[in-house]
C-alpha cells in the first residue's frame, strides 16, 4: 500500500499483524476514496466507535484473574504494569476495512475526536456504512455529518444519553416492557 499518498495520513501503525492509518478527520472521505478507489479496499466490514476517557489520566493499570478469582479492592498487577499510549482524544472512529483479493489485505482507518466533534459520512463510499454509523451515533453519541438519516438505530427515539460512552450512568433505569402502561 502507498501510505504517503493517502489524503490526510497523519500516522501509520504496524501493531499484531493490523496495519492502522490515522488521517485527519477533516480528510476522512478523501482518504477513503483513494483506499476504495486505488488500494482495492473495496469491502468496509465494520465501523467501531471507542471511548477513551480517562484514558490520559495516571494510574491505569489493571487486573490479572488467577484461578482463585482477583480483589478489584486491592490494586495489584502481575509482572510489571505497563501503562497505556496517550490518546490525542477521547474518541476514536476505527473503518475496518478488506481488500478482496490474493492475498487479502485488511487495514484500519482511524480518527480521533473530542465530544461533540462530527466525523464525516462516507455512506456515498460504502452504502453499509449506514448502519455502522447510525450505531456509532446512538451507542457513543459521536455526531457524523451529512449522514442521509442519523438516528436512533437500536435504542428508542425517546432514550436519554448514548449507553456504551463510559460516563453514561450505570443501573437504575427501569425496565420497559411492551404492552407495558
């Protein structure tokens, strides 16, 4: 792959066998034109939308599970503790995408952004990244603009907040029934 010439590379990671390209948000549907239209990476499997707040902080570690189960009340950590890379953002926008071809290749398009920040849409690129984002909008509430319908997709229009941001509160909301009055 020719990553100097994808619009808007900011960085290219090489980490498990997955190869990931940050571009700028602001040149998202251009880099992925030219993935799509002179790469090969015709197939867009999945969007995934990923919180990272708290992420900057100090401290983070975390749990090993042994046999007899762990103490989440006494920090502890098996070996050395090996703290996480910073994150320019508290949101990241991950495009995985495949190239059909032999051999296949697989790659990772990613976006940073801060809360409120809207992602391009690039529906007109791969028509199934409807669902993907719709999803990425309910569930984390990440704004994706030009998007030809963002809304609710698994939560109800009603619903309150986007359930999977790591801030949403956890428990007390009751649970609705259909045929419930």
């Amino acid at each position: 792959m020719e990553g100097a010439a994808v619009p808007g590379l900011l960085e290219t990671k090489e980490e498990l066998g997955e190869t990931t390209i940050v571009v700028q948000r602001e040149r998202l549907v251009e880099a992925c034109e030219h993935l799509r239209d002179v790469e090969g990476f015709t197939f867009l499997s999945d969007i995934t939308a990923v919180d990272y707040l708290g992420w900057r902080g100090s401290g983070v570690a975390g749990y090993i599970g042994t046999p007899k189960g762990r103490n989440i009340n006494e920090p502890m950590t098996q070996g050395l503790a090996r703290l996480p890379a910073p994150v320019p953002k508290r949101f990241a926008m991950n495009y995985h995408l495949l190239a059909l071809r032999r051999p296949p290749a697989r790659v990772r398009v990613q976006v940073w952004l801060d809360d409120g920040e809207a992602v391009p849409s690039v529906v007109r690129i791969w028509p199934t990244a409807d669902w993907h984002e719709r999803e990425a909008w309910d569930m984390m509430g990440i704004p994706v603009a030009e998007h030809p319908n963002l809304a609710r997709i698994l939560m109800d229009d009603d619903w309150e907040g986007h359930p999977l941001r790591k801030d949403y509160p956890i428990g007390g909301e009751p649970v609705r029934f259909s045929g419930e009055e």
